[in-house]
C-alpha cells in the first residue's frame, strides 16, 4: 500500500456554497501579480484552491478575501509558501463536511 502523502494535522472540509473567488497575489521573486482562486477546501492548517496559472512550490503567496465558514463570512488574509502543488487530477477526493 501507498503512503499517505497527507501530512495534515486536522481535517479539511469542503467550501461552502456561496464561496466567492479567492484573490491570490503572488509574490515571485521582483514582482507581484494578481489571480482568482476558487476555494476547493480548507482546514486550520490550510488550504486547497484552484487556479488557473500554474504555481511553484515554495512561492509565497498572499490571500486577501472573505472565507465562508458555517457561521457566515469571516475574513481571511495570510501569507502562505506553497507546500504542495497537484494537478487538478491527481487532487485527494474530500468528503462533504
């Protein structure tokens, strides 16, 4: 059997409907540029997104928005270096939250 490539220490749940876009800036070396990144799961520890452009990982990114939780919009605003990047195939299925 095939390791769990899983490191997380507590359990993703999927978004919630009504997740608006997320906007992603990332910061590559001198400049700065700006995505949209639907939110496919998160947890306490992080979170997984989907992007158009492909990222590297190591890039630090910055994540400016509002996150849907179940007691409503909560604002979210980190600063986060990429620990793992997936092709939209490979990604681990989530079970609904």
């Amino acid at each position: 059997m095939a390791p769990n490539p899983e490191r997380r220490r507590h359990s993703r749940t999927k978004s919630f409907s009504g997740q608006r876009d997320l906007t992603i800036i990332c910061q590559p070396g001198a400049g700065r540029s700006m995505m949209a990144a639907r939110l496919l799961d998160f947890s306490e520890d992080g979170m997984g997104v989907e992007v158009e452009s492909p990222l590297e990982e190591g890039s630090l990114v910055e994540i400016v928005d509002d996150i849907q939780r179940a007691g409503g919009r909560q604002p979210l605003r980190a600063e986060l270096t990429l620990r793992r990047v997936l092709e939209a195939n490979d990604l681990p299925q989530v079970s609904p939250g």
